[in-house]
C-alpha cells in the first residue's frame, strides 16, 4: 500500500488505492485529504440507496399494474395493444350479460357455470402460451392472439358471476334476507383481484438480484386456468335453483296482482289455469278439457310425464317472454338503468385511470407518490371500502327496508324502516363527494387526502353495484331475475367507454398545452382531471335524480323497496 511522506505540515494524505485520483477543488488544488475521500464515498453510499429505493418505490407504485408492464416489457405491446386486449375483455364481460341472463332464466345456472369453466380454463391457457412465446417479432404469437383469449377471460366472468347471483336471486331472493344473499357473491366478485394478485406476487415470481421480482405472468395464467375451470366445474354441480317450479307458480299469481302489470292483457288467469292434467288449458273450453282427460288416460305413465315436461316448459318460456317484455315497456326500469349508467360509467373510468390521476399530483422534481400514497395502496383502499359497502347496504338493507307487511299490519307500523333508495341515493352523494375532491382542485394542493377520496368513490361504487340487483328482485320478482338484471348491467360498459375517452381527451389536451414538450406527453396539474370530474359529478346528481323519479313511480304503486 503506498504512503506519500508528508511535507514540512505533516502527513498530507494517505492513498488506499494507486488508481484512487486525489479530489481537488474547482480551481484544481488538491482539497487535502481523507475528509475528501470520505465525502465521496459517502456520496456514493447515499446514492446507492435512494438509486435502491427509487427502484422499491417503481415496484410499489405499478404492482397493481404488473400484468402490464410484464406484457410492454416481454411482448413489446404498443400503448395500443395494450388497450386493446383490455378493452375486448371489457366489452366481452359486459356485452353478453342479458344473453347470458337469458339463458339462466331459460334453462339454468349449470350449464353456464361449466361453460365459464371452459372459456376461462381456454383463454387463461391461450394467454399464458401467447406470453411465452413471446413477441411476434421473435416469432411469437400476434396481438390478436392476446385480444381473442382475453374475449374468452370476459365471458367467463362474466357467465360465471351471472351464474351465481342468479342463483342466489332464486333460492334466497323471496325471503327476507334477500339483501344478503346477492351482496355476497357480488362482493366475492369485487375481491377475487385482489387475493389473487396477491398469490401472484407473493407466490407466482420471479426471483431477481433483490429477492421477489415481478409477477411471472405464465406461470399465474395458467395458475388461473385450472383455478377457474375447477371452479366452473363444482358449480356445474352445485348451482341449483330449488323448487323452481314454484317460482313459476308464484309467478302468475304476481302478475295478477302487480301495480306494474295491471294493464297488461297477457296475464290472464283463465289462460293459465291449473287443471289437474296439465297447464295451459282454458276453463271455458270443456270439451277440449275432457278430450285431454281421455287422452292422458290411454297415454302410460312416462309418456304423460313427458307431455307434463314439455307443457311446464312451454309454460315457463311464455311466463318469462312476457315478463321480459313488460320489463323493457316498464318506463321505471329505463330510470334505473339511465341511473347506473350515470354512476358505473365514471367509477369505472376512475379505476381504470387512477394511476396516471395520482402521477398528475406530483410534478417533477418530485420523485412520485410515496408508497402511503401509491396507486397500489389507493386500489387497496377502493377493494376494501367497496366490499365493505357491498356488505353492509345488503346486510343494512335487509333489516330496515319496508316491506307489504308495514303497511297492513299495524302491529309493526312503529318499527323504524329505511328503503334501499335511500341507501341508493346516499351512496352516490358519497360517490360525488370523492368526485368533487378531484374536481375543486384541492387534492392537488393537498395529495395526501387522496386516499380519502378512493375511500368514498369505493363506497360509492361498491353500494351501486350491490343495490340495483337487490331492487330489480324485489320490484319484478326473481323468475326472471337473469335476464331482468342482465339488461341493466350490460350499460356499465357503455359508460365507461364514455368517460375513458372524455379522460383520454382532457388529459391529452392539457399535456399538449403545457410547457413539457417530451414525448412521453406526460400531464401534471388540476387541469388534466378537473373538467372531467365536474362532469362526473354532475352526472352522478342526475343519477340521484332519475333514481328518486323511479321511487316515486314504485311509491304510487304500493311496491315496497
């Protein structure tokens, strides 16, 4: 180790390294000493760990997003592909849900479960096989590919959470815990993200320099594959709708007495009177009536069984056509679907942004959201306060909501009620309040309130999507449940193309205003989100109040929701 002997001062430096040059000032002179060298590995330890916790704060703030990045980084996916494959499992999830319904309704929940099974066992294994392959430049797959399996993901779900709350709508949806039974799978729904992503990243890896590195996307494709083709297949089994012929039952005696039907001429009750050989007979044809008792009496046993199977399902197609068309003519439900519209159609362009919305808070120089503020704790955030609220307005709905028996039963005239609307209509004053936020420009002042405003979008949205479905089975019944609902819920998507392109637009339009004249167009300010959530806001007091226009309908006719 060399040692440079000092001058008539003393020892003037001590050199560890031959190859080490000697830090000196700006204007040359050599600075003297270890205090020089400390300083500059100190300067290199300090930069080595923020360069390390920079990396750690990337990770934080696009684990939520991990499927993407692996799929731009591995695929080489444009922007474009991208949205491409995510909107196709967007339109395919919502597009198919009143055909879907349909054929709960008209059939039954178990062939569509095992189909769900399938077409997610199918495009889960389509997908993983696409990543693997990698690029279509290195001889891998197209994108297109990637759209079709994704195609296969949307309908999947969305056969298989029809399925289920059909199901549930029909066994559990005539008594009185009926808020309960359809909150529940609609909040397992909400979940299933984010308990799987979370066996993703801490299960299906991949192993780097610094431990857990991203998700490893073949592996948890196909993880997902068998998962969900497992579970198609037990409900395959286990969906079953009790006692359906009773339903049908109850169903005739309904639409004699409904506020909503009185004036149709299809429910008459000598078209469908119940003879005691057969359904569909009419009381004021005798002779038709004795010719079918002569009939059935040359007829054996399995033939009159057959007979009664097909007539009982000629019965059903008709009861249910008819129910499904004074659905559609019932100017109330068009109210209800215009209101889920106004409410699903930003929640959803909020979730789908809320990534690009917090980078908007923190213009540079700062280094990004910190981790208590990150895009992945804000969806945490949104998944527990919109389970939350799934929960508590069926459970909370189910023990103060009104029902016929209050308003004869003067016994139970003094017990404390509150309808599903209110709720309904609080709920979105929540979910505009989170909105208004966005809007005043006073997250952007203030970024650390940001998780307060996931919070009441989540709970918000999290009611919205719970109570509809709970009114639909209470206003019209739950023997045509899947189809009734199907049609409501096909608008979500609708709604988020809407506002996913009013969000596109005003962000683009501020970043080509600004100063930063990069080409990434990144945007920071109020002024890339403000204008689109004042829209929102005003959309979500329309919805309060075509929601309010339908109570008021059902009110004058004694429906108690």
């Amino acid at each position: 180790m060399p040692f440079r002997s000092s001058s008539a001062n003393g020892i003037d430096k001590r050199d560890f390294d031959d190859n080490r040059h000697p830090s000196s000032t700006v204007d040359g002179s050599d600075t003297g000493g270890l205090l020089a060298d400390d300083e500059s590995l100190l300067s290199d330890v300090v930069e080595g760990i923020i360069e390390r916790d920079r990396r750690r704060m990337r990770r934080q703030v696009t684990k939520y997003l991990s499927f993407v990045s692996a799929i731009l980084s591995s695929l080489h996916y444009t922007q474009v592909q991208v949205n491409a494959v995510s909107t196709a499992a967007e339109l395919a999830t919502y597009l198919p849900v009143p055909l879907i319904g349909y054929l709960c309704d008209r059939f039954s929940p178990r062939p569509l479960s095992i189909f769900a099974g399938i077409i997610f066992g199918l495009g889960y294994v389509l997908a993983a096989l696409t990543y693997h392959h990698g690029s279509a430049k290195d001889g891998g797959f197209p994108p297109a590919v990637m759209v079709v399996s994704f195609v296969g993901v949307g309908l999947g779900t969305s056969s298989m959470y029809l399925s289920a709350v059909t199901t549930c709508a029909k066994n559990f949806g005539r008594g009185k815990h009926k808020g309960l039974a359809l909150a529940m799978p609609t909040a397992a729904f909400g979940l299933s993200g984010m308990w799987q992503s979370q066996i993703g990243s801490h299960l299906l890896y991949k192993r780097s320099g610094e431990g857990k590195g991203e998700v490893d996307v073949y592996r948890f494709f196909i993880f997902l594959a068998i998962l969900l083709f497992v579970v198609g297949v037990i409900g395959a089994f286990a969906l079953n709708v009790v006692d359906e012929e009773e339903i049908i039952d109850e169903a005739v005696s309904e639409m004699e007495r409904s506020g909503l039907l009185e004036d149709s001429p299809f429910f008459q009750r000598s078209v469908l009177h119940d003879s005691s050989n057969g359904y569909g007979t009419i009381d004021s044809s005798a002779t038709i009536s004795n010719s079918a008792e002569a009939d059935d009496a040359d007829l054996d046993s399995s033939t009159r069984k057959s007979r009664r199977r097909s007539e009982d399902a000629r019965r059903k197609t008709w009861i249910l056509n008819n129910e499904t068309r004074n659905f559609l003519f019932d100017h109330t439900m068009w109210f209800l679907a215009a209101g889920f519209f106004a409410v699903t159609g930003p929640g959803e362009a909020f979730i789908n942004n809320l990534g690009t919305i917090i980078n908007t808070l923190y213009p540079p120089p700062l280094a990004g959201p910190p981790s208590s503020n990150s895009p992945a704790t804000n969806v945490s955030i949104m998944a527990l306060t919109s389970t939350l609220a799934r929960l508590l307005t069926g459970t909370l709905s189910d023990l103060l909501a009104p029902t016929p028996s209050v308003t004869h039963d003067q016994s139970s005239a003094k017990r404390f009620t509150c309808s599903r609307l209110t709720f309904l209509l609080g709920s979105t004053v929540l979910f505009s309040l989170g909105q208004l936020l966005l809007a005043s420009g006073l997250i952007q002042t203030h970024p650390s309130v940001f998780p307060l405003v996931s919070a009441l979008i989540g709970l918000g949205y999290g009611a919205v999507f719970s109570l509809p479905p709970i009114i639909v089975s209470v206003v019209w019944g739950v023997h045509n449940f899947g189809t009734n609902w199907g049609i409501v819920a096909v608008v979500p998507a609708a709604g988020a193309a809407l506002w996913g392109a009013i969000y596109a637009a005003v962000y683009d339009g501020a970043a080509g205003n600004g100063v930063d004249d990069r080409p990434e167009r990144l945007c920071y300010g109020a002024g890339c989100y403000a204008p689109t959530f004042w829209g929102m806001v005003a959309f979500s007091w329309i919805a309060v109040a075509l929601w309010a226009v339908a109570w008021r309908g059902w009110r004058k006719k004694g429906i108690a929701v």
